[in-house]
C-alpha cells in the first residue's frame, strides 16, 4: 500500500505547512496539486517548499552576466563589492 504524500510528510516533520510540493526530484520532478496523491516505488524523491521559499522571484531583464563591462560606451561600469557604479547604472543594481 502507499501511503500519501501528507502521511510522509507529518513523520518525517516540516517546520511550517508545505505551500509547494515536488515529487520525483529538483529537476525533473512534478509539482503535485494535492498532498492525497499517493507515493510509489517509482518517486525518488519528495521536496516540500514553505512560503517564503514557494515564492517565485520578480522577473528582471538583468541576469547579472557582466557583459554591459565590455560594451558600454561610457566605459564607466566598474564593479566594485559586487555592485557597478556608473551614472547610466539601474536603479535596481545599486537597491
């Protein structure tokens, strides 16, 4: 018999109640809807995520590749304590 999802996770123990599960891995895991679904031989693996860590980040143009260094015309991106300083810099790279 397999037991549920929500039976594994109240003996292994969570520290808040899962906003996310994860059956099957990090990578190629599926994100289960309801914590009935039943645990196979077939999962390798279970992630539960609490709030804070189900949360997706806010979607930003830069992906922080330090590319702009090499192509900006002002010559003036210079990375200092891992954040640039330059007049043209993003607001939201120096916050």
């Amino acid at each position: 018999m397999e037991p549920p999802i929500a039976d594994v996770l109240a003996f292994c123990g969570t520290r808040e109640e899962p906003r996310k599960v994860i059956v099957g891995g990090p990578m190629m895991g599926s994100a289960q809807m309801d914590v009935n679904y039943p645990i196979t031989r077939q999962n390798n693996g279970l992630l539960a995520f609490g709030a804070r860590a189900a949360q997706r980040p806010n979607a930003e143009n830069c992906i922080r590749c330090g590319r702009c260094i090499n192509s900006c015309p002002w010559v003036c991106p210079r990375w200092t304590s891992g954040t640039p300083t330059c007049a043209m810099t993003p607001r939201h790279w120096t916050s």
